[in-house]
C-alpha cells in the first residue's frame, strides 16, 4: 500500500516520504506537508521515536495515540492524506493519525442574525470547533452526531445532528435518503446543499433555514429538528422548517412577554406590508378607488396629476430602482454601501418626484416596503417575500382588488397545502393541539 500511495502523490511537491530511522528503529512517514500540522507531528511522532529505546516501544506507543484513525481501503487511505492525515509505515503495517492544520476554527462574530441580546458569537469554517460549540451548550446523551460525506470530488464532511429522543424519524428518514441521493461533484456550502436536497427546485419559499447562532441550533434540536453541519461552512441547516420559524428572531426568548409579543407582530405587519402595498396601490389608482375613503382616493389621484403612464408602470420602476439599491447595498464595500445608497436613494427619490416621473405617495409606499422587507429575521424567506410581491402586482394589474384578494388566498392556500419533510408548512394549531396530547 505505501508503494501505491508514493505513486498517487508523486507528481504533488508537497508530498512528503520522511524515512525515520536510528539504531535498529526504523518508520517512514507520508504526508502532504501543507495540509499537516508540522509542529505538532514533530511533538508527537518524530520526537518520540528517538527519545524510545525499542522498536517494541515505539510501536506501542504510536498504536496507544487517540488520533489513530481506522480505514478499511487504500482509496480511504489516499482520501485521508489529501485532508492533513499521516501515514506511517512499521514494517508490513501502515498506521493512519489524524494532523490535520485547521486555519478555520477562529468563531465568527454573528452578522446574518445580529441581536442586541443573547450569544453574540456564531460559528467557525471547522466542523470540529462547531461539533464543539454544539456539544458545549446541548449536554444530552441523547444527542447523536452521524458523519458522512458529500460531493463526488470534494469529500466534504457533513455531520447529521439530532436528539434521537425527540427527532420524529419520519423526518429524519427523509433527511437521510436524500442526502444518499445527492449526485454532486462539488459540495462547497450550505446554501448549495440545501438546493441540491430540495425536490421541488422552483419552489419559492423555504423548506430549510439556515442559521449561524448556536442558541437558535440548541432551541431547535431540543424541538426534535435535524441540523445538517458541512465542514468549511459557517451556516448550518436545520430542517424541516415551517413558515413560522422564518418570522422568529432569537431575541424574542430574551425579552420579556409583551415585547417578544409586540416585535412579532411588527414582523407580521411588515409581511403584509411588503407583499400587499405595491399591489394595492395599482388596484386603487386604477380599479377601485371607491375602497377607501372619497378624500384618501383624491389624495391619491392628485398625487398622480402629470406621470405619465399607469401605475402599475409607475409601481415596477421604482420597486426596480429600490432592489437595485438594495443589491447595490449588498455588494458594495461596508466603508460606503450605507452612504452610497441612502444618498442614491434621496436624489433618485427626489428627482424623480419633481420630473412628474412618480407621485409622492409611491416614494412612500416603496420606502415603507424596503423597510418592511428588512424587519423579517432570515434572509431566505426576505428574499421569497421580496420576489412574491411582484406576483401579487401582476394580479393586481389585471384584476384591480379581486384580484389581489384572489392571489393572496392563493398564497395562503399554497402555504396550507405545502410540506416540510412531512412537516405541515403553514400549522398554526396542530402544534398545540400535539402538546395536548402528549400532556393527556
């Protein structure tokens, strides 16, 4: 097998063959000197075998090392090397230990899920310092840690977590088969992983949160959910999830009722605001004005005296100019995003107000969207809402208010009818309804 693995890595010039030999000792080494660590296999292995007496010794002492890996094959062996592991060779017998240089293991401050209370430092790029955060915050023996791998050519390590006490199997099972059917070369991060697992591709709104706070993975698996840890990856994935659990920032467990209450349904409101208000507004200004009061109708009528063109025109441009600024906010570098888009902001909103391109009332409601679409916690189901508010306008284009309410009940129905690795998407009441029954 050594002669194999020379041959494998030969044309690699960070392959290492060290041949180890004193007296009537003698071991040889393999391994990829940038991905191992150096000081500590001088610590562990080479200053040891000089400092031993007898070969008897020294192979006593190298089988007693707890980072001693097992491996039935010579590809695993192969594999292993590529990851930081070394390979020394003892007469006949190759031994496998795990040195691998981890770069990655400094923890993260939180910046996708920033909160004011609570834990403000997230996860590292390391599985086994993120194995560790977890195991140090969730002491239950219950709690199972399966390791597997993903993608054809990158071999990376995917950890499967859950309470085996709590976890609904049912769950799980589907979790687990479709993990064995991923068919991928590359596997690089959570986000991509979670496209590969879902079924439905084109499907809008999440069926997995991603989430890097150990305090929101610690609630979840002691609601019996699955976490899926991908080693390079500061996010993990905790599944199935509802619609509910996007709408649930962590702080609301840290302040007391009445606000935790009040904060939630701010979040709700700004939903509603930001799926409803652009479509609300073309069926008022175009279709049904008679809705809401003579004086609020004028209002907005007059508002719209000199643009030139409808309002559903007048509603896509500016939502296109605010996800634009919105992009722009993204990609730019922090030292100017904030600068560079709020004065944008002002001048576009400004300009095209006295341009007769837009009425003031439209600069308002595409302000008070923007700012609804960033009160909702995780960003995956910020970015479903941002996009289904351009389906719910198209409805209102053509059918005014039956419209609208006719594509808002459609949404709700959706929400009702969809599944989470048999979870029910949208249940408001069976969640209680089971705590019911359990307490009987």
């Amino acid at each position: 097998m050594k002669d194999w693995l020379v041959t494998q890595f030969e044309s690699s010039f960070d392959f290492t063959q060290k041949l180890l030999k004193i007296d009537k000792k003698e071991i040889e080494l393999l391994y990829i000197k940038t991905l191992t660590n150096n000081e500590q296999l001088q610590k562990v292995i080479i200053r040891p075998f000089f400092e031993l007496t007898s070969m008897e010794q020294v192979e006593a002492y190298l089988t007693s090392l707890p980072n001693q890996q097992t491996f039935e094959t010579k590809e695993q062996v192969e594999l292993e090397l590529t990851k930081g592991s070394v390979a020394v060779a003892i007469k006949d017998t190759l031994l496998l230990f795990d040195f691998k240089k981890v770069n990655t293991d400094t923890v993260l401050e939180s910046n996708v899920e920033p909160t004011i209370m609570g834990p403000q430092l997230g996860l590292s790029e390391d599985i086994d310092t993120n194995l560790n955060l977890i195991r140090q915050r969730y002491h239950q023996p219950s709690l199972v840690i399966e390791m597997t791998q993903v993608g054809k050519k990158s071999h990376q390590s995917l950890a499967i977590i859950y309470d085996k006490d709590l976890v609904k199997p049912k769950a799980l099972k589907q979790i687990k088969e479709r993990i064995e059917m991923l068919n991928s070369d590359v596997v690089l991060s959570s986000a991509e992983l979670i496209r590969f697992l879902n079924r439905n591709s084109r499907s809008l709104l999440p069926t997995m949160l991603q989430t890097e706070r150990t305090d929101r993975i610690t609630y979840n698996l002691s609601g019996g959910k699955v976490v899926l840890l991908l080693d390079g990856d500061s996010l993990v994935i905790l599944a199935p999830a509802i619609f509910f659990d996007f709408m649930t920032s962590m702080e609301d467990n840290y302040h007391p009722y009445w606000i935790s209450k009040f904060a939630s349904f701010l979040r709700y409101i700004g939903l509603v605001t930001c799926i409803i208000f652009p479509g609300l507004y073309v069926a008022v200004a175009s279709y049904n004005p008679d809705v809401f009061r003579a004086e609020l109708a004028l209002s907005v009528a007059g508002s719209r005296i000199g643009v030139p063109y409808p309002s559903y025109v007048e509603v896509l441009f500016m939502l296109i100019v605010m996800e634009l600024l919105t992009e722009a906010s993204i990609r730019l570098p922090k030292a100017v995003s904030a600068t560079a888009t709020t004065v944008g902001g002002l001048i576009l909103g400004t300009a095209a107000t006295e341009a007769a391109l837009t009425s003031n009332i439209m600069i308002i409601i595409v302000s008070a969207v923007a700012v609804s679409t960033f009160v909702i916690p995780i960003n995956e189901m910020s970015f479903s809402v941002r996009v289904s508010k351009y389906i719910i306008l198209f409805f209102a284009t053509f059918g005014g208010m039956a419209g609208l309410m006719l594509c808002f009940i459609g949404f709700i129905m959706i929400l009702s009818n969809k599944e989470s690795f048999g979870e029910p998407y949208f249940k408001v009441f069976i969640q209680s309804k089971e705590k019911e029954t359990s307490a009987k």
